[in-house]
C-alpha cells in the first residue's frame, strides 16, 4: 500500500513539473491561438455553406462564437492549474478558484455577444449588453477583492511535526490527482456529446459541484494533522466559499454577480477572522 502511495505521488510531481514548465504554458497559449483562428476560419465557411452538411450543423453562424470557444479552452487550462495548487496550499486553492470564477463572468460577457446580430441592432442587444456589464463589472470586482484576499494570508511554517506535514501533502496530492482524472473525464464526455448533436452539460457547474466535496473530504482530512477550532473553522468556511461560487454559477443575472462578489467577501472575513484568532505559536497546516 505505501508502495502504490509513493508511486501515486511521484507520477503526480511529474504532471506537476511538466504542466508549470514554460514549454507547456508556451504550447498551451499557442494551442490558444490556433484554436482562436482556425474556429473563426470554419465558421466564416460555415456561413459560406462551404462546409460538408454533418460539419455545417455543428458550427454556430456568428464569429462571436469563436471568442467563446476560446474563453471556454482558457478557462480548461486555469482548472488544471486549480487542480495542481490543490496540493500546495488550501488558501491559494482557494484563490484560484475566485480567479477562475472572474474569467467565468468575463466568459460569460463574451456569450451574451453571441446573441448580437451582424450587424448590430442596438434594439435586439440592450438586454445582452446590460448582462454584459454586469457580469464584466462582476470580474472586476472579484479580480480587485482578490488583491485584498491575498496580501491577507499569512503563511506560516506549515508544522513543527515534519512527518504530519509531509503526510497531510501526500494526501492533498492523491485528491489533486484524482480531480485531474475527473476532469478529464467530464471534459470527454462533453466533448463526445457536442459532437454527436448533444447538447453538453455544464462543465464549470459540475465541477465546482465536485469542488465542494473535495473540500469537506481535505477539511475531514486535516482534522487527522490538526483540531484546533481556528483550522477547522477555516478549512470549513472556505468549504462554504465554493458553494457559494456553485451557486454563482447557476444564478440568473446581476444575482450571480452579488453572489459571487459576496462569496468573495465571506473568504476575505473569514482569513481576517483566522489572522485575529489564531495563535501564531500553534502549528499550521496549510
């Protein structure tokens, strides 16, 4: 069993290593690019009717279109970057996912100018563009609060008893990696359903889902490194913080944007309250 563990642990620092080299991130923003151009490419065909008949179906008419294709990969990338500082530090986790949740309400300004017209017809976009205000001013708002959060944390020595910290990592890791197969997961499943004519779920809602229970398991995880009553109340508050980003990501508009800069809210008071209550002499777990 501690064999299967080590090698579980190895095999994750190595997606680790390769997914934070600057090779990757060099390859994944020019799969980005390509992905940008060669999707407004087959769209214009599209448009044109120059595309085989199963092809012509698949494809939206607007160009529009092409910057949300784009966004949705984007966001796909940062998910895997969520999944790897899963293991590093429960608050940088934590802030990871209010960044992803900002890059959500500007995807999700970006689809509302799907539903624009081309030309534009100023009478058809007004609701459209009040949206797209909205959830604009709404990753703004995260992305500013998010400055706050994280000149907030303190990181401490993660814990006087090496092998109780070593141990609490392992643990993070094997939950970071089994994410990372449920992402993948997910991500072809909705893949095989748009292209057989299906409509995909939510990819970012089910995940968030799946965000929550993760959390609770770290949170009942610690409790075998640390009880003490600060720790607790701030692994489980922030457990709080991504439900209230699940349900950011299914409310109707200008709703979501109050929920989301108010999950925004609760995590800042609550490293506020754990900066003013914790003992700065009791080992920390991150």
């Amino acid at each position: 069993m501690v064999s299967i563990i080590r090698r579980v642990i190895t095999l994750y620092d190595s997606l680790e290593h390769f997914w934070e080299h600057k090779r990757t991130e060099r390859i994944a923003a020019n799969l980005l690019i390509m992905v940008f151009l060669v999707s407004l490419l087959l769209i214009e065909l599209s448009r044109q009717s120059l595309l085989p008949g199963n092809f012509d179906a698949l494809l939206p008419k607007s160009h529009y279109y092409a910057i949300n294709i784009a966004f949705s990969m984007l966001l796909g990338i940062e998910v895997f970057g969520l999944v790897f500082s899963l293991a590093s530090s429960v608050s940088v986790s934590v802030g990871k996912q209010f960044q992803i949740l900002s890059l959500i309400l500007l995807r999700q300004s970006f689809e509302e100018i799907v539903n624009f017209s081309e030309p534009l017809v100023w009478e058809k976009a007004l609701n459209p563009v009040l949206y797209l205000i909205s959830n604009a001013i709404g990753g703004l708002g995260i992305f500013l609060l998010l400055g706050v959060y994280y000149k907030l944390q303190k990181h401490r020595p993660i814990s006087r008893n090496t092998g109780a910290a070593t141990n609490f990592i392992a643990s993070k890791k094997i939950v970071s990696l089994l994410l990372l197969i449920v992402f993948i997961v997910i991500g072809i499943i909705n893949g095989s359903k748009y292209l057989n004519g299906e409509i995909p779920g939510d990819f970012f809602s089910l995940f968030y889902t799946i965000l929550i229970f993760s959390d609770v398991l770290l949170v009942l995880v610690s409790l075998r490194y640390s009880s003490t009553y600060p720790i607790v109340f701030r692994n489980s508050g922030f457990a709080v913080a991504t439900l209230l980003i699940r349900l950011t990501l299914t409310a109707p508009p200008y709703f979501n944007v109050l929920l989301g800069i108010g999950a925004m809210v609760f995590a800042i008071g609550i490293t506020v309250a754990y900066n003013r209550f914790d003992n700065p002499e009791q080992p920390v777990i991150e």
